[in-house]
C-alpha cells in the first residue's frame, strides 16, 4: 500500500526504515521521503511505528 503519494513510499518501505532504527516521523522522512511534502502520510507513519513498538505473540 501506498503510504506517501507526494515520494511513492510504501507501507513496506516505511516498516523497512523502522526497522533499520527509525524511532520518529523525521527519521522515516529524512531516509524515505514519507512526510517532507504534503504531510498527510505523517499519520500512517506514525502508526506504523507505533505498531512495530508493540510486543507480538511468538509461535512455539
């Protein structure tokens, strides 16, 4: 899914960026793009690294 209309950013781009340590909305603009123009993806970022904070249920 696109999150970032304005760069062409994707969901999975986003989560990829987090992942590799971005912590803010910023750090996700400045490696991806996501959020320096319009800013209307700046909720979907946001949320997207909320979610990568939360804790997930392991199979075993």
């Amino acid at each position: 899914m696109y999150v970032c209309l304005c760069h062409g950013v994707t969901s999975h781009t986003v989560a990829d960026v987090v992942a590799c340590g971005a912590k803010t909305s910023r750090e996700v603009a400045t490696a991806c793009g996501a959020g320096l123009d319009c800013g209307r993806c700046k909720r979907t970022v946001r949320a997207i690294i909320a979610a990568s904070q939360e804790p997930r249920a392991c199979a075993g």
